[in-house]
C-alpha cells in the first residue's frame, strides 16, 4: 500500500568524496515522496542538506519499471532524485554509498558482488580494502556540441551514461571560474532534458592520465564531486589521448579523487570512498519546497 510521507521518517545522511545524500530506508515500498518533499529534504538552511535524495526499495516493492526489469537480478532499486525532486537515471557517487548502507544496515554480504538496479540498470558494486567499485556500464560518446559558463565557451564531447554529460577540456585554471558555477548554456536540441556539465584541466602532462574537473549537475547546480560525470571524462580525456584500454586515470574533484578505468570489455570501473556520517528521525512539513535550484539555460541549435 502507498502512503503520505509520515510526519517523521528514518533518514541516513552519507557522501561519496562530499556529493551528499539522503537516503531513506523503504525496503517494502511504503513512501511514495514528492518532489517538494525532496526539494525541503535537500534544503542546506531548513532540511537536512544533500545534492539528492535515495529512496532504498526492494525491486518487488516498487512498480518503476527499472525496478521490476530487475527482479531475479537484484534485490534493492536505487531511486535516485536530484535536488530539486526530479528523477534521476543514476548516480555513481550515490549507488556507493548505497552500497555501504546495505552493507551496514540491511542483509548484504560485502566479500560478495553487490548488484544494484538503477534506472540505467544493474550497476554491480565490489567492496575492497582502499574503495568501492561500481561496474558504471559502457559510454556513449555521441559527438561534439558547445557549453558556455558566463562569457566563456567550450567544445564540449557528448558523453551519454544514462545521463547526460557535457565535457569541455579547458586550458584556464579550474579555480578561476566562479564559485559556485554559474547556470552553463548548452544546446537544448543536443539535451532536451539537461546536461551535467565537466569543465576539466589536466594534471600533469596527458601521459600521467592525471585530470581534475568541476560540475554543474543538472537539477542540483555545481556539487563537489559527480561519479557519473567523472566518468563521462574518462571516457572523453581518454579517447582524446588514444589511451590503450585498461589504462587507469585519476579525477580530482572538489571533494576528492576517483580511480577509473575503462576496460577491454568496454565498461568503465570507477572506485572511489563512501562515509555514512548520520542517522536518524526527520520531521518534514507536507509539502515544504525549498528555493530552486538555478538550471542550466537552453539556447535554441
């Protein structure tokens, strides 16, 4: 049975290198969450603050259709919503620190290969000495298009990881565009729904396979880290560079560093931390909606 998000409900608060969410346990189904819910939730001044929202279902408790794609496959679904209570198909920062709480709260063995439906499908998760990895799938790399941020423009690589990405390789200093990121502009035809937008600088010189990268992540404005878009970057730097497969690279976000590989088999690895640092009851107002996230302005092809 669906129900009215009670008056006060469990939450966990964990990031993955400082991309926050909140997660709220609903193994058997029974919250059915707004957007404004969501929106008051992720709320840094009047709700618990985060880039986003996971509500941690059983893929039989849930009728999404990605959940039920995945039953025989998986137990838990990720849904996953942006900051402003939209849904999103997956988050790589998000899916790792799921993982940690199933490892941690519910009946999950962490010596064995954890598979996670997601709206782009099963990520399956392996917990190591030094990180989590997620198996994050194959990348689409679709092109070039054009991202601007302020009175700077880009050519940019489409990269698609069931999300949208934007990659622009830039040759100013990461620290010298404004903080937060401004709303980019991007061609809306190319992204009819959004773009998480990369603006990455090398470390190094390119055989070092050393880069860092900014986000503006459609739905939750510039967050300290993005998995899915570190990944989007691997996959743009790395062909840019004709780097062999199985070469490793190293994404230094705000929030940390990321390890990715992309592999023969033409998946991409990325490991990186997961910290749970809260739990506990949250009150939240029937529909309280918090400011709006700034979006990235569409601009007629």
């Amino acid at each position: 049975m669906i129900v009215e998000l009670p008056v006060e409900t469990p939450f966990v608060k964990g990031h993955g290198t400082e991309n926050d969410f909140v997660l709220l346990p609903d193994a058997n189904g029974a919250l059915e969450v707004s957007p404004g819910q969501v929106a008051a939730l992720c709320d840094r001044r009047v709700g618990l603050g985060a880039d986003g929202v996971i509500r941690v279902v059983r893929t039989d408790a849930t009728d999404d259709p990605a959940a039920v794609a995945a039953r025989g496959e998986a137990i838990w679904f990720m849904d996953y919503r942006n900051a402003d209570g939209s849904l999103s198909e997956m988050c790589g920062n998000g899916v790792r620190v799921l993982a940690l709480y199933l490892a941690t709260h519910a009946d999950v063995d962490a010596r064995e290969p954890l598979p996670i439906a997601t709206r782009d499908g099963i990520k399956t998760v392996t917990f190591g000495e030094v990180g989590i990895t997620v198996d994050m799938g194959t990348p689409s790399l679709l092109g070039e298009t054009r991202v601007s941020v302020g009175e700077q423009s880009w050519t940019a690589t489409h990269v698609d990881l069931g999300n949208p990405h934007a990659v622009a390789l830039v040759e100013v200093g990461l620290d010298t565009l404004p903080t937060p990121l401004p709303a980019p502009v991007y061609d809306e035809a190319t992204y009819p729904h959004g773009v998480n937008v990369e603006l990455v600088s090398r470390v190094g010189a390119p055989e070092d396979h050393h880069v860092a990268m900014r986000v503006h992540e459609r739905g939750s404005g510039e967050t300290r880290s993005c998995g899915t878009g570190a990944c989007a970057v691997l996959a743009a730097v790395a062909t840019a560079d004709e780097a062999p497969r199985g070469t490793t690279y190293v994404v230094d976000v705000p929030g940390g560093r990321l390890h990715l590989e992309w592999t023969e088999a033409g998946t991409v690895l990325m490991t990186g931390p997961a910290v749970l640092v809260a739990e506990g009851w949250v009150t939240l107002a029937e529909e309280a909606v918090a400011e709006p996230v700034e979006e990235p302005v569409a601009v007629p092809s």
